[in-house]
C-alpha cells in the first residue's frame, strides 16, 4: 500500500461517513463547557432517534421507538434518557421556561408512548429528543456562538 496515494488507502469505514448513524461515541468529551456538553446531547438524541435506519423506507429509527415496543419498562428508560438531556440543559442555563417546554416533550411522548400499539406508531413519529436538541441548539448558537459546528 503506497501511503503517499490517497486512492490507494482503503475505504473510510460507514461509520466514519457524513449521514450513517454512530450509535457508540467513545471520543465524547467530559467537560463542563458548553461545546462538551453540545456534543453528549447531540451524541443522546443521534442514539434516542437515529441509532438504525429501517430497510426499504429509508426511515431513521432510535432506541426511542425501539424500546417503545416493551410495555412501561421502554418507556421508563427512554423517558429517563431524555431526562439527562434536559439535565445537561439545566447545566448549560437554560431559562426555566425552555427547560418546562422540553420536560413536556419528554413526558407528553412517554404518555402517549405508553398506549399499546397506537403509542408505538407515535414514538415512531413524534421525536421529542430531536426537539429538544433543536432548543437546546437555539439557546447555544446565541449565547455560546463558538460550540457552533460547521457541516460540510
């Protein structure tokens, strides 16, 4: 293998290409500063929403609408999953009235989550992690301008 011929390095593994879902992150960092704690929400809600992608439809799946499938006990830890979202946004210093707004997305999906078979359909439909993740970037990009990541 020539190391100076990048045609001949072997491919980039899925998981290292944009828009395939890394449901593991062992490289998230620890800290308390807001780009830190940016990256844990974004690498929860990729796991709660986005963990698989379902053949055929193409459509995005997480452990959210996974577990949704085991009566309480899924929902129960789903529920405490998106928790620690709004726990990380408590630390950031998100206004109370924002983190009321994303503890009712949590407990407005986990209750209708909870109806047999029509509440699976709607986890399946209803993202309450991505919308709070969407909050959460709201209130960083504002007051915390550099945690901003660019896409390419």
């Amino acid at each position: 293998m020539n190391r100076t011929d990048p045609a001949s390095e072997p491919p980039a593994s899925p998981a290292a290409q944009p828009g395939v879902a890394r449901p593991f992150r062992p490289d998230l960092p620890l800290g308390r500063d807001p780009a830190a704690v940016r990256q844990r929400i974004e690498a929860m809600e990729g796991l709660l929403e986005r963990s698989f992608v379902i053949p055929g439809i193409n459509r995005p799946v997480g452990l959210d609408s996974i577990a949704g499938l085991i009566p309480v006990v899924g929902d129960v830890v789903t529920a405490a999953m998106g928790a620690y979202i709004i726990w990380e946004a408590r630390n950031l210093g998100l206004p109370k009235w924002q983190l009321a707004r994303m503890a009712g997305n949590v407990a407005f999906d986990t209750a209708v989550g909870a109806v047999p078979v029509a509440g699976d359909v709607f986890d399946f439909l209803f993202r309450s992690n991505t919308r709070n993740l969407k909050i959460v970037k709201r209130h960083l990009d504002k007051h915390h301008p550099t945690t901003r990541l660019i896409e390419q």
